[in-house]
C-alpha cells in the first residue's frame, strides 16, 4: 500500500478523540521541551560568549605608584593587544536630537574602538578619519527602562551618512559642539548595549571625560574652584582565551593588583543549565510515558479493527505502517503548533521580560538543532513502541483478532 492509500486511512482517525486529546497534550509538552532547551542553550552559548569576547579578556590594573614606573613593562608583556588608561573602558551617553523619536530622547552611548577588527562592518565603511563614528547595524538610539519598542529600533541602512551633534564631556573645551558622521554600521556586538557606537582614540579623547571626578571648593570671597581628579588605573585586554592564564601569571610575578572587568557568577550559569536540563529530562521521561500509555490503549483498542484489515488482505508490515505513520503524523502536528506558539511567545518575552537580555545583545537563539534531534529521538522511541506491541498482537489469528 502506497503512503497516498495510508494517508486515506489516516486523515480519519486523527480527529479521534484519543488522538486529539495527545495532539493537545504533546503540543503542550513541546512548548515546555523548546523553552527547556532554549534556557540550556541560552546558559552555554553565553558562557561562551562571554570567554570570548573582549569584555571577557579585559582586566583592570591597579598599580601601586611605586609600581608606575612598570607601566612600559606590562605594555611589552607578550599577548597583551591594548593597554591604556581606564577611561578607555567607559562608555560616554550623549543627548542626540537626531533621534528624538515618539516623545524618547535620543540618547548615543560612545565608546573608543581599540581595534578595527573588534567590529563587523555590515554597511558602509569603518573608521577611517577623526569625527567619523560607527553604530550597530540594530540601533536603539534611547535608554533602556522596562521595555523596548520596536518602533524605535532604526536599521543601519536608514542611518548610514547621517550627521549627529553631541556636545563635548571633555571638562578643557566647555561643551563644545561637535559634529559626527554615521560613515558605517557594524553587527550587534555581544553584551554591548544596542545604542553603542565607537569612534577612534582621538576623536573619544576630545569628547569624553578626561577625568575620573571633580571637587568643586567654594570660597568666602565668591569664588569657585574646581579640582579634578586623574585617572589612577589602567586597563589591559588579552589577545585571546587561551593566553590569559600565562599573562594573568606575569603580573602575578610583577606584584600587580588586578580584576576582570566582568564579574561572571558561575552559581548562576550553572543554575541556568542544570534546573532547565533536569526538568527537560523529567519532561521527556513524562512524555514517553504518556506516549506509551496512550498508544498501548489505542493499539488494544483497535483489534479487532485489525482483524477486519487483515482479512481483506492486508499485510502486518502495512498495518505495522499505517499505526507508525498515523503517530508521527500527531507528533509533527504537535511540534508545529508549539513551535509556531513558542516563537510568538519567545518575540513577545524579548521586548518585555527579556528586554534587557535583547538591548545587551546576550545570544538569544532558538536551538534548532537541539529541537530537531528531540523529535528524531520521540519518532524513534515511537517506532519502537509501537512495532513491540504490534508484532505480539498481529502474530495472532484472523479469527482470535475479531473476537476480541
């Protein structure tokens, strides 16, 4: 019998109310599976993410002043691709009225691009000149709160050669204002805000803080005067993972105090993939219970029913068949619906509860591989199940079948 002939057979008894009743359930199961997996993926993509990225092999240094005259020597540690003061490492916010938008101020968050390569151009150009700025390619040119709008985001295409005034933070040129232009926009960067952008060394020293603090002194005679406060710290960043045990060891050697920028509780990571792990595993253990029971009742239900199909000459191999074939068919219209549900829901999340996760950029995937492996597995264990149970019943009798 041919899958079209099968079919035939099938269309009529998925609308059984047993098989609704596990096309419900196991749309209900999915949806719980795919979040599952999503928060495992989320936990090890991120970790990975984080490792890996600049951020992740950026330290602070804190030398003694008797230590300063070691400056030079930690620039010449071998693997250390930036060192500089650690006013490089802040982001500077910025009034744009460029990008008021919807009664939302515009606001651009600068940062200084350390390295051409630290960015993935996508439109336009990188830097090239001084007053020149990149942005990401997925903009939000406003500050976060408590939710994202999409109607804010701007495409990178819509931005390209656009002129932006900021006013200097530099406390020596008294808010001066300058002109910037959008000459390219590059890939969201992992855990960088989407309202970043990046100009070079020189034009971030003319328009950001020079200073780490002031002290403002009133005098009795009506006069002010303020004292600011240097930068007393550096930053280094490591030119990969695998190199910043052997430079951590080398200021260890040198006596310099240090931190990685990025605190990373790992209680928390681990937290994020064990619970949804051992509750998918749970899930599943569930689910092929359920599986299992529902499929033996309609099995031992429909025996006499294959006793009817064999006498009129069907063969166990197509009964064997049509019984596989009607479960998977359940299982795929199961899975599409939680799926189709599961992105609805995930696009909701990621402008509301999990606006924060998008703004910063964090790996937000859905696991497709992950999901396609689960329904292998499940149509596997399907298969099983029911060639187990069909090859003792179909062994009987045309006769003992239609007595039962």
């Amino acid at each position: 019998m041919n899958y079209k002939d099968q079919l035939f057979i099938i269309k009529d008894r998925i609308f059984e109310k047993r098989n609704i009743i596990l096309l419900s359930a196991m749309a209900f199961i999915f949806l719980i599976l795919f979040s599952c997996l999503t928060i495992v993926s989320f936990s090890i993509e991120n970790q990975k993410g984080i490792y890996s990225s600049e951020i992740g092999r950026t330290y602070r240094l804190y030398p003694t002043d008797e230590q300063e005259t070691k400056v030079n020597e930690i620039k010449n540690i071998e693997h250390v691709e930036f060192f500089g003061n650690s006013k490089y490492l802040a982001e500077n916010a910025f009034e744009v009225k460029e990008f008021d938008k919807n009664n939302e101020a515009g606001i651009v968050f600068v940062k200084p691009l350390v390295k051409a390569y630290d960015v993935k151009i996508k439109r336009g150009r990188n830097i090239e000149n001084k007053y020149e700025i990149i942005c990401s390619d997925t903009f939000y040119p406003h500050y976060y709160e408590d939710k994202l709008y999409k109607s804010l985001f701007v495409s990178g295409g819509k931005i390209l050669n656009k002129e932006i005034k900021v006013k200097s933070q530099n406390e020596d040129l008294n808010e001066k204002e300058i002109t910037l232009t959008i000459v390219g926009t590059y890939k969201n960067k992992f855990m960088e805000d989407s309202s970043f952008c990046h100009v070079n060394m020189n034009t971030f020293n003319e328009i950001a803080r020079k200073y780490s603090g002031g002290f403002v002194s009133y005098y009795a005679d009506g006069t002010i005067e303020t004292t600011y406060s240097e930068y007393d710290n550096y930053i280094i960043r490591i030119d990969s993972k695998k190199n910043i045990e052997e430079v951590l060891t080398k200021l260890d050697d040198m006596n310099i105090e240090y931190e990685q920028v990025i605190y990373l509780d790992e209680g928390f990571i681990a937290i994020l993939f064990f619970i949804p792990l051992f509750t998918g595993i749970i899930v599943i253990l569930i689910t092929i219970s359920i599986l299992y029971s529902f499929i033996n009742k309609k099995i031992n239900n429909r025996i006499h029913n294959f006793g009817i199909l064999k006498s009129i000459g069907y063969e166990d191999k197509t009964i064997t068949s049509i019984n596989i074939n009607e479960n998977i068919l359940i299982i795929i219209i199961s899975s599409l619906i939680s799926f189709v549900l599961y992105l609805n829901i995930l696009n909701y999340l990621k402008y509301t509860l999990l606006a924060e996760v998008t703004y910063g950029n964090y790996i937000l995937n859905v696991p497709f591989i992950s999901i396609i492996l689960l329904l292998i597995i499940l149509i596997f264990i399907i298969i099983k199940i029911i060639k187990s149970k069909l090859n003792k019943i179909l062994k009987l009798s045309i006769q003992d079948l239609l007595e039962k």
